[in-house]
C-alpha cells in the first residue's frame, strides 16, 4: 500500500502565502564604500548576519558575516565593503508564494533572500526565520477556517445520482508567465474545497498542481494546459504540453536534479524539488515524456481516504 505523507495546514500555507506577508520591510542595508570595519559593528548593533548593499537606490549585492569572517581572517587593511560584498544576488519577488522562497534557500544555501518588487526596487528581506514567523501568525489569524466551510459530511458529487457523474476543469497556463503562476492550481483548490473534498486531500491536490503549473511555466515551449476530472471519489488532474520533453525520465525524479535552463535557475525556479514533491503528495503519478514532441503528468488522489474506497 502507498503511503501517503500528512500534509498539514502549515504545508499549504507555504503555497498559498506571498512572500510580502511574512517578509520584514525595515531593510538594513549598507554602501559599497563602507569600511569592512564598520560593517562589522552595524552587524553586531543591529543582531543582523547580514545585508543588502545598495548603491544609488539600486541594490547591487549582498554582505554577509561569512564575508566579514573572511575578511578579518585575511588580515586586510581599510577594504570597502565592495571588494568582499558577494554580487552574484539571489532575490525573490513580494508576489512570489513562500514556496519559491523556499527552494532558493534550499537550491543556493543562502542565510537571507532580499525581497524585491516586479519592478526590481528593493521591498524586504527573507530569512528562514521570518517564514516560520509568518506562518506562525498566519495559523493564527484563522486560515483554517476554509476547512469549518463544509455543510455536509459528504461532497456534493456525492449527492449527485446517476450511474456516473463528473466534472470536468480546464486551465491554461502560459510558458514564462511567473506572475500568474499558481492561479490555474488555485482556482482548482476553489472548486474542491466547494465540492466538500476532505482537507487533507485538497491540501495534496493543491501542493502537486501547483507544481505541475509551475513545470509547464518554466518548461513548455508555448504553454500547456492543466485538465482536471472530478468523480464522487477520485480526483484526476493532467499537466499536458508540447514542448522539449524529457531525455531520462528516472533522472528527473530524483530531488535535487533540475532540467531547467541557467536563466530559470537564476531566478531562483527549476530547484529540482517539483516532480518529487507531487509524487509524494500523489495517491498514484504517471510520467510521460518524449523528446522533442512533449509531456504529460497525470496525478490521481483519493478524494475520500477515509472511507477506503
């Protein structure tokens, strides 16, 4: 029998939550031209292990204490912060959901993210301590509440006589449309959650689609379509495009492994987490893939668990 992990509320609110809600606004930050020395005790006054280095309104690197460390033990004289500030900026936008933040911080091993609006303009900044923080009040100002919304101890499609009933959901995602990413598995979760689905269930669905969307985003080469079929006690959902398709099928669903190019990695997607992730959250998973013609994901979840159906 599979086993299927507990997804907890805590786990859809990664998903579900933008960055801007758990992000701090007061950002620290320094200047290229500050002495090293002076870095070291902003760092220190301010309890931070690190900060944006902005120049002209522009944010143009990072400086942290592993730098400082290096720093002093290199015996350097008077340096300017420029010449030890790393500028290679791993950032995540306000509107991205918490669980992009997530994988840069696992994907880079960086301690802090600085956050940044569409326009590139610095807005906050991220550690993993913030996301445990907002997640922390998010819990607490009622979120779950969407789970106390079910009138009935069965679904609506239970309701529903007939020798076979369904409903059928079509969304279509764009290639390279981050901004929208996750709307067409948002709209989905919407229609479980009406449907009466168990929450649990729902928070699965909802974690692999999201997933799967964010696939077709990154890797289509003009978009896919995401279909869901909805039965009494079954739930089937297809993430389908035409595009470069997959050389190692096997390779790819390892953690950690990414087919995503350079420039994906470089804002921070493609972390080789998705395929894994739906595979746990998936009662069944199919994978099929041929280079040069495209691929379909085909997720199934048990709508009912409980029930043993």
């Amino acid at each position: 029998m599979l086993y299927l992990p507990h997804i907890s509320r805590v786990h859809e609110l990664i998903y579900e939550l933008p960055t801007e809600r758990v992000m701090r606004r007061d950002v620290i930050t320094v200047g290229p031209d500050m002495p090293m020395r002076e870095l070291k005790e902003v760092l220190r006054l301010n309890r931070v292990s690190g900060v944006p280095v902005m120049e002209e309104g522009r944010l143009i690197g990072v400086i942290s204490i592993e730098n400082l460390i290096r720093w002093l033990e290199d015996g350097a004289a008077e340096e300017p912060v420029r010449e030890r500030m790393t500028r290679r900026i791993v950032s995540v936008k306000s509107s991205d959901s918490v669980v992009e933040a997530v994988k840069r911080f696992a994907h880079y091993g960086v301690g802090r993210l600085p956050v940044v609006d569409d326009d590139g303009s610095l807005a906050g900044i991220l550690t993993a301590g913030d996301i445990t923080r907002g997640l922390l009040e998010a819990l607490g100002l009622n979120y779950e509440q969407q789970e106390c919304l079910k009138t009935s101890d069965r679904s609506v499609l239970e309701e529903l006589v007939s020798d076979r009933t369904e409903l059928s959901l079509w969304y279509w995602v764009r290639h390279g449309d981050f901004h929208a990413g996750g709307s067409a598995s948002s709209k989905l979760k919407r229609v479980l959650v009406s449907l009466g689905a168990d929450p649990e269930v729902v928070r699965r669905a909802a974690i692999a689609s999201y997933e799967a969307e964010m696939n077709l985003v990154i890797h289509s080469d003009n978009g896919g379509e995401l279909t869901a079929t909805v039965e009494p006690h079954w739930l089937r959902v297809v993430a389908m495009d035409r595009g470069p398709g997959i050389e190692d099928v096997e390779a790819v669903m390892r953690p950690g492994f990414s087919t995503a190019p350079n420039w994906i990695r470089e804002l921070g997607f493609g972390a080789g987490m998705g395929l894994a992730n739906i595979r746990r959250c998936s009662d069944r998973m199919n994978l099929e893939s041929q280079p040069g013609v495209g691929t379909r994901l085909e997720m199934i979840f048990r709508l009912h668990p409980r029930e043993g159906v």
